[in-house]
C-alpha cells in the first residue's frame, strides 16, 4: 500500500492512512517471522530476509511525499524490521548464515542488500 495506492492522494488523506499503513507493515514483519521460525525451511528464512529487506527499502526510498514521511518516521524509533531480520538470522544455522554473507557475486546476493540498509 505504500507504494502503490496513495500518490493520488491528498496529503491530508495521506497522513490519516499512515498510521494504518505502519500497521499492515508490522502485521507483514510479524506473519514473516512466524513462518521463518526454528523448523522453516532455510530458503523460506532465505525469503523472508528478501522480503524484510524489500520492505526496508521501500519505506528508506519512500520520502517524495507525506505517507512516506510519516511512515518512515515511525520506523525510526521502531525497531521491528530490524529485530525481525536478526531473529531469522540467529534462527539459522552458521552454515546457512556463511552461505548469505559469502555470495556477493549473483545478482540476487542477499548479503550485500542487507548491508545497504
């Protein structure tokens, strides 16, 4: 919803919808890491850091307008993305780990997108 349905929104309406936006965001962190917990599979956990990262990303690049704005600050004081992404982490094996932080040649290398954040 962040990137998709609010530019043609007043940035009054964006502003009443970013506190609701905030929260589909942390019901989004929440589903993913029930689904990367300790018996996920490790591309599963490989995806859900995909997706945090995604997510991430949009609201870091998501500073054109007001929900933007509003949304990203909300995330400066909460630390869900990031306690997410270190959860799925530290749920995985050091060898599934090693196998993230050494590809940083393919294009869909994980490491190096974690890091930009």
């Amino acid at each position: 919803m962040i990137n998709v349905t609010h530019p043609f929104r007043s940035n009054a309406a964006q502003s009443h919808i970013a506190d609701a936006v905030a929260e589909d965001v942390l019901d989004t962190i929440s589903s993913i890491l029930e689904h990367c917990g300790p018996f996920a599979d490790p591309q599963t956990r490989f995806n859900g850091l995909s997706v945090l990262h995604k997510i991430g990303k949009t609201m870091a690049l998501s500073t054109d307008d007001t929900l933007g704005r509003k949304v990203q600050g909300r995330f400066e004081s909460d630390s869900s993305l990031v306690d997410g992404m270190k959860e799925i982490i530290n749920s995985m094996t050091p060898d599934a780990v090693r196998v993230i932080i050494e590809d940083n040649s393919s294009p869909n290398a994980l490491w190096p997108k974690l890091q930009e954040l």
